[in-house]
C-alpha cells in the first residue's frame, strides 16, 4: 500500500506537471514532513521554487540536497543555476566542479560552465569550456551562439570569423539563438537584429514556465487618473550606466501631470545612485525576489497608465513580467538598442535619427519618434577634473585618437581604419580601454599584422573617479566610434567632457546612436556614411588642428544650448509622447507610429 509521504509525492508532481507551483510546494513540503530525507522530494521542491522565481529557499533546498546526497549531479548543477540567479557567479561555477567530474562528457554541464565564465568576463576560458560543449554536442541549440559570443568577448577575431557564418546562416533559419548583445555588434542587418531577439524571447520565455502560461487577468483599457501614472521597470536602478542616464529625466517629470513610480527587479547595490532613483519617484518598490506573475499583479495593482521597461533584451530583463500585461500601454526604451521582438509591447521610444519610419518592419513595436534625440542625460553629472597627459602616460605632443568603447565593439572593418590612420598620421597613437593581458596582446598582434608597431597602442585603466574619467577624455584629440555597435554613455560622456566624437551611422538603431547625438549638438560633419568618409574626415582632422580646434569650441558651446543635454526640453517631449500614448489606450484605439512635437504629437 501506498504511503501517505508518497501520496503526497504523487500530488505535488501532478500539481507540478500541471503548472501549479505553489500547490506542488506545499504537498512536498507534507511528503518531506513524513519523510524529511526523501532526495526526489526535495529536488521537486527546489525546481518548484526556481519556477516561483523563490531563490533563496530554492538554495537552502538545494544545500541540504548536495550534503546529504554528494552524487546527485542534477541537484549540484541546479544550485549552480539558482547561484548565478542570485548573482553569486563565483560560487556558482564552484557548484558544477563536481558534476564536470560525476559527469565528464555531458556537453549541457561544460555549457553551464561557460555561462557562467561569461558572466565572469573569464571569456578565454568560457571559450575553452564552450568548445569542449561544442564537439560534445554540435547540436546544443544554444552552444554555438555562446561560443560566438565568448570569443566576440576575448577579441579573439581568427575565432569568431570561422564561426560566424555558420551562426549567422542558423538565425536566419530560426535554428539558433545568439545573444541578442552579440548579434548587435555582429551584424549591421536590423532585420537579422529582430529575428535574434524573437528567437531570444522564444527560449527566455519557454524556460519560464510562468511566461507561457495565459495571465491571471488584463490590465483594463485604461483608468481614470486625475494625473498619468508612468511606471519605470528596471533591474539597473543601481550603479548602472542606465540609471545614471534615466534619474534627471525622473526628477523632472512635470509632478501636476505624472506620478511615477519605479519598479525595480534588481539587486540593491547600496549606491548613492540607488538613492537617488527612489527618491526621483513618487513611488518605489523592489519586486525583483517576486515571480513574473506576482510582480505583474503588483504592478496592476498600482493601476500604472503606461509602463515604460527599460531593460530590453539585457541581463537581467524580465519578459514574463510584461506578458501578463500589467498596464494598458507597455513601452521598451533606452537599455536595449533594438526591438523586443514581442508582440505584447505597444511602443518603442526613439527618434528621426535613430528609429525612421523606415525601420518599421525591423521592429515588432511601433515606433515612437521623440522631438530631438531619444537620449537622456543628466545635467547634473559632475564636470571633468583636469588630468595631464604626463600622468596618463600620453606623449605631449601626440595626435591621440581614442575609443573607450569596450573592446568588444571593435570590429576588424574599423581597426583596419584606425591602422590606416596611424600609417599616415606618424605622429599619432590610439588609445582603448584596458583589457586582460590576452586581450591587450591580441590587439597589438593585430596592429603588428597591419604594418603598426604596438607600441602606438595604449591602454586606458580604471581612474579614481568619474570626473578624472571625463577629465582625461579632454586630453585625447578625437574619439572614433566603433560600428555596427554605436557607443552610448560612452559618447554622451565623451561630448560632455568636450571631446569631439566620430561616427560610422548604420542601418539598425545601434548604429545611428552616435549620429542622433551629433545632430542634436549641430555637429553634423563628424557623421560619416561609408567607412571611407570614416577615415577621410578622421585624416583631415589629424592634419588640420585648427580645424579640431573649431569644432571643440562649437561643442563646449554647444553644451549649454542644444537640445541634447536640456534635461527639462528633453522631460517636455517625452511627456508628449506620453500623453498621446495615454490618449490613444483611453479611447481603445491600436499603437500606431508617431512623430511627437513639443507642440503636439502627430499620428503617422
């Protein structure tokens, strides 16, 4: 006969099987009350409270699993995945040591490993241990598009050009998942760009169980509120550079029209910040220890009018959240520079510069154009501190052309370009951010190959501060973007240190950032559309330093009157935007493309 711990088993496996986690805990929890060292029990309850997104109880599980029970691989490689959950991506890759050993040629477990060397930024390494996944099983749908993006990482370029074309042919098929990051800096195609973040959203979602569920109920059409209440959804409220971007744009929303609050899914770094964020919103709460379902009832709860999500298809993003449509409208901005790829997101923020109508198709939302440039910026950022060239250990006299874009934006097109410079410019160096040793080393092979001694290459470490940051940024002549993958805070940090950005503009909305930037300061002419204008504008430059000098004066001037850096003219046109949004949900008309004004907003 049948024990009732295993009656209680059998139940909490068929509530499992039927989607409902929480009612399979609790009969677990009856099984293990009768039989507390049942090891079948406890890894279903664990695999239960991943599913509810319960980290830390999952944890607490999960340790007593792999003291009592050594050989259970599966409940060792769960921990490792509920570690690097909670952030704690050390300790993770501790965990699958001994499954690597229970469990020598699993191709899954080495994938695992790589992961999470990735997310250690160990990228020669994760490629190591991703190769091995890769001979293991070339049919691991995500083991190749990892692989691309580890060796992406390391700059190792011989690597990725052999693996690239196999990558890229399989995404076009819908048969592999690339890193929707990676893909940004691999492709300039912004049609090959959106089916990536489908394909990405597909497997995101279907390894949430709670996001292919139907949700519990709609957000209405829309409320009535004397005033629009805008929600901002974020794991980076914290020492990020997008929160760094979005605080002014929160402090000055028009209080009489807006309320705003923030939804924050992250981890509290105990940044000032972080303290800045919530103090910028009339309201705040941290729902990142909450499932999608739960924190998608949070939000309705609220009876937020429009919620904006800021993460897009970066670490730490949750798309299950915004499937249970917790708000009549639901908007993607500024984290990612591309589409969602979800038929469940009304709008995405951009501007003429970086979203043409044109792009319509690339995107599975509509295109919201802004008045002027869709980036924000913080006025209230500190201004450089003065740093010499003697202590950067910068030649005086040098033309310095510098990229502190990270590394791995730096595609064989440009640095080809930048050599080419350098070869007819003798009296110049470039200047990059400071890699690892392998890193560093591939970079000046690389220069040696094109004919450049590497000692013209230098490399930028840490600084003590922001300000010193922005401060030796001024002691460089020309910043040269990197393409397909536009910098970002880097560029806005780099025109408001006063140093003059080139750029490379695209066809996909990571390649145009730059430009939008660009425009907004009147500086049109540092905005090249071929990598020959590329490099013929940076020689004239390198050639002509009165020139340069002109347009630094028209940069710093620029500063103070433009558009890009006038936070409340920037807060006024995003409100418009808003507002028309609102207006379309309350009279239950569809998302449509619009132009907005800062006059009024016009339907295209």
């Amino acid at each position: 006969m049948e024990s009732a711990a295993e009656q209680h088993y059998r139940r909490g496996v068929a509530l499992h099987n039927a989607g409902d986690f929480a009612g399979a805990v609790a009969a677990y929890d009856l099984s293990l009350s009768l039989v507390p060292d049942h090891p079948l029990v406890r890894y279903n309850r664990a695999a239960a409270l991943v599913q509810l997104q319960r980290w830390q109880e999952a944890l607490e599980g999960l340790d007593i699993l792999v003291r009592t029970h050594p050989g259970m691989a599966d409940a060792w490689n769960n921990r490792a995945g509920v570690l690097q959950a909670l952030g704690r991506h050390d300790e993770a890759l501790e965990s699958l040591k001994p499954v690597l050993q229970l469990r020598p040629f699993d191709a899954r477990i080495f994938y695992n490993a790589g992961i999470m060397l990735l997310a250690l930024n160990r990228f020669d390494e994760a490629q190591q241990v991703l190769s091995r996944a890769f001979e293991l099983d070339p049919d691991h749908s995500d083991c190749l598009g990892c692989l691309v993006s580890a060796a992406l990482r390391a700059c190792d370029w011989p690597a990725l050009e052999r693996l690239l074309p196999m990558a890229l042919a399989k995404v076009r098929e819908g048969r592999l998942v690339v890193p929707p990051l990676t893909m940004l800096a691999l492709s300039d195609d912004a049609l090959l760009q959106r089916r990536c973040s489908e394909l990405n959203l597909q497997r995101t979602l279907a390894d949430t169980a709670e996001g292919t569920r139907p949700p519990p109920r709609l957000a209405p059409r829309s409320y009535d509120h004397a005033k629009i209440r805008i929600g901002y959804l974020s794991s980076d409220f914290g020492d990020h550079p997008v929160a760094a971007q979005i605080v002014g744009l929160l402090e000055r929303h028009d209080r009489t029209r807006f309320e705003v609050t923030g939804f924050f899914t992250g981890r509290e770094d105990g940044s000032a910040r972080h303290e800045r964020v919530v103090r910028a919103c009339d309201d705040f709460f941290s729902i990142g220890a909450a499932g999608s379902r739960e924190a998608a009832n949070l939000i309705r709860e609220a009876e937020i009018d429009i919620l904006v999500d800021l993460n897009g298809q970066t670490m730490g993003w949750r798309p299950a959240i915004l499937k249970y449509r917790p708000a009549p409208v639901i908007a993607t901005y500024l984290g990612y520079a591309g589409t969602m790829g979800a038929d469940f997101v009304d709008y995405i923020i951009g501007d003429p510069q970086v979203t043409p109508f044109e792009l319509g198709s690339a995107m599975a939302e509509k295109i919201v154009q802004l008045p002027d440039c869709f980036w924000p910026s913080d006025p209230d950022m500190a201004g450089p501190e003065p740093v010499t060239r003697a202590e950067l250990g910068l030649p005086q006299n040098a033309f310095v052309f510098c990229c502190f874009n990270s590394n791995h934006k730096i595609r064989p097109l440009v640095f080809d370009a930048w050599m080419r410079l350098l070869a007819q410019l003798p009296d110049s160096l470039l200047w990059i951010r400071d890699g690892h040793p392998a890193m560093n080393d591939r970079f000046r092979a690389e220069a040696r190959s094109r004919g450049i001694d590497p000692s013209r290459l230098h490399f930028a470490g840490r600084m003590q501060s922001f300000a010193r940051h922005l401060g030796r940024q001024a002691e460089a002549d020309l910043f040269l973007d990197t393409w397909p993958y536009n910098a970002h805070a880097t560029a806005s940090d780099a025109l408001w240190a006063g140093l003059p950005v080139l750029t490379l503009r695209g066809e996909s909305l990571v390649s145009r950032i730059s430009a939008t930037m660009l425009t907004n300061l009147g500086l049109e002419e540092l905005i090249a559309s071929n990598i020959g204008a590329y490099e013929a504008i940076a020689l004239a430059l390198g050639r002509d330093r009165g020139r340069l000098a002109n347009l630094r004066q028209r940069l710093c001037e620029a500063r103070t009157n433009a558009p890009l850096f006038d936070m409340d003219r920037f807060a006024r046109g995003i409100e418009a935007a808003y507002v028309e949004m609102h207006a379309r949900a309350r009279a239950g008309e569809p998302p449509l493309p619009l132009r907005v004004t800062l006059q009024s907003p016009l339907s295209i």
